[in-house]
C-alpha cells in the first residue's frame, strides 16, 4: 500500500473522488473513525492537531453535508501532512476500509472519446486510453451493437458514412474489473458532393467550420419553409435560429422548419424575411 501513492505529495493533491469516498469512511466510523485518526495525529508532535480543533471539525455535522473527516483533513494538509503520513496513521488506525480508498484503481480511463462533427466521406477517428494492472482489452459499440474490427484504443471509420452517425462507447477490460467511458456523439453531415468511396479525405482538425450555409429562398405566402446549416468540429457544433435579428425559441437543430401556417396567408405575395444561424 505505502508504495502504490506519492508518499511526498500533499493531502491537497488527492482526487476529489479518492477525499469523498476517504471521508464517507471515516465519517461513519466509530472506533476506527474520524476521531480516533484526530487523536493520532494529535500525539504527533509535527502536525499539532489539537483539542480545539478536534472541536471546529465535530461542528461540521450541523451543517447540510458537512463532513468532519474532511474538516481534519483539511486541517492536516494545511500543517504539511502528507500522504504518506496520512497512510501510516490509518495504518495505525486499523481501518483497511478507509486504507483501500488511497489504492490506486485496477483501471483508469486517462482519455476519453470526444464527440465530433463531420462531412460524409471524412475519417472519424475516436480515442480511449487506459491504463491498469493487467493486459487491456477494449471493444467499441455504437449503442448497443458491437463495432467490426473495434478492439483497439483507437477506432477509424474510413471514409465515414451517413449510417455511421450515432453514439459510441469504449469497453476497456482490465482482468476482471471492467470500465465504460464517456459516450461520444457523431454528427455526419451530407454536402451537395455524394458520398464516394476511393477518395482522400482529411480528418477533422477540431477547429469548427460551417460547411452547409442557409440558402435565400423565395416563398408565396403560406408555403413551408424548410432552411440547413451545418456545421463540422469537435466538440459537435450547437445552434440557433434567428429571424430578423430576434432569437427563435426552440430553434436548437440543423434545419430550421417553418411550418405553413405559420407564414401569411392574408395575400399571395411573396414574403421576405432574414433568418440566420449562429455555430457556438
């Protein structure tokens, strides 16, 4: 245990996951709890941990969520503790619960997939990375199917298809510990060029460009109007829908509708209108 952590680094440095679940430990506790660990550190002369401050820390349980581990943990880091000191007092303190919060995971995900947006035709490329204490295995899913030839860090759909837009998932297998990563959105546009297989096509560089522009249309009163912008980049471009410089509520897709009955009707005339799309 003492060598699986940076014994020199500060309590401070520990992930805020790693404190939360260290703190539901020792908050429940009682023979081998937050206070016992205050009465050790306390008969260490370095950290002077003492009776006014085990106080301060028991107030904590008047508050909504107040932790007093975190409140003497807090105070530990702030006098120098380590973490390599904080592994010796709850060694001495016997709680094995509260010492298996400190040990690293079996597998952590260090990179995760990132949505993205692209032309039909592009290379998609979607990452994860992890590491563990046994052999990797990863599998990649679009929802709940299996991807062909999805069993690495890196999954390349090349050239990508309309079908291929979707959601996508990574599986990585570590022995017997199994972790999810985040999903990933794919968003894949159709250009006025059809999809053709054989050409080159570069990936998407991250950087958001519009590639499908609102066209002017001229309309009779009561007709539908139907407007697209596209967008490509990573992460997936949002929208929104303008009318003569007004926000149009709800207007948050690709193709901006307007159904029939919403234009005028009064006289069959041409009606002439400013929509634009804002990419953010």
């Amino acid at each position: 245990m003492a060598d699986s952590l940076d014994r020199s680094s500060k309590i401070s440095s520990l992930k805020e996951s790693v404190v939360k679940k260290l703190c539901e430990v020792l908050d429940k506790s009682n023979n081998k709890g937050w206070r016992k660990l205050g009465e050790i550190v306390g008969s260490d002369k370095r950290f002077k941990v003492s009776s006014d401050d085990m106080e301060m820390c028991s107030l904590r349980v008047l508050e909504v969520e107040g932790s007093p581990s975190l409140m003497l943990l807090r105070l530990m880091g702030e006098r120098g503790c380590t973490t390599g000191h904080l592994i010796d007092y709850l060694q001495t303190l016997s709680n094995s619960e509260a010492l298996q919060c400190l040990k690293p995971p079996a597998l952590q995900i260090l990179i995760q997939p990132q949505s993205a947006a692209l032309m039909c035709g592009h290379n998609l490329r979607l990452s994860c990375y992890a590491v563990g204490r046994s052999p990797l295995q990863y599998r990649w899913f679009k929802s709940r199917e299996e991807v062909p030839h999805g069993a690495t860090p890196e999954l390349l759909i090349s050239p990508v298809r309309l079908k291929d837009a979707g959601f996508y998932i990574c599986r990585i297998n570590s022995g017997d510990v199994c972790e999810f990563s985040q999903w990933a959105q794919v968003d894949v546009l159709n250009g006025s060029t059809p999809c053709a297989s054989g050409q080159s096509y570069h990936s998407v560089d991250g950087r958001m460009k519009v590639v499908i522009q609102p066209q002017s249309q001229h309309l009779h009163a009561g007709e539908a109007l139907l407007l697209e912008c596209g967008a490509v980049g990573r992460p997936i471009p949002r929208y929104q829908w303008y009318r003569n410089g007004v926000l149009i509520p709800n207007a948050t897709k690709r193709k901006l509708v307007v159904p029939s009955e919403q234009n005028p009707t009064r006289h069959p005339t041409l009606t002439s209108t400013r929509h634009r799309c804002l990419d953010d």
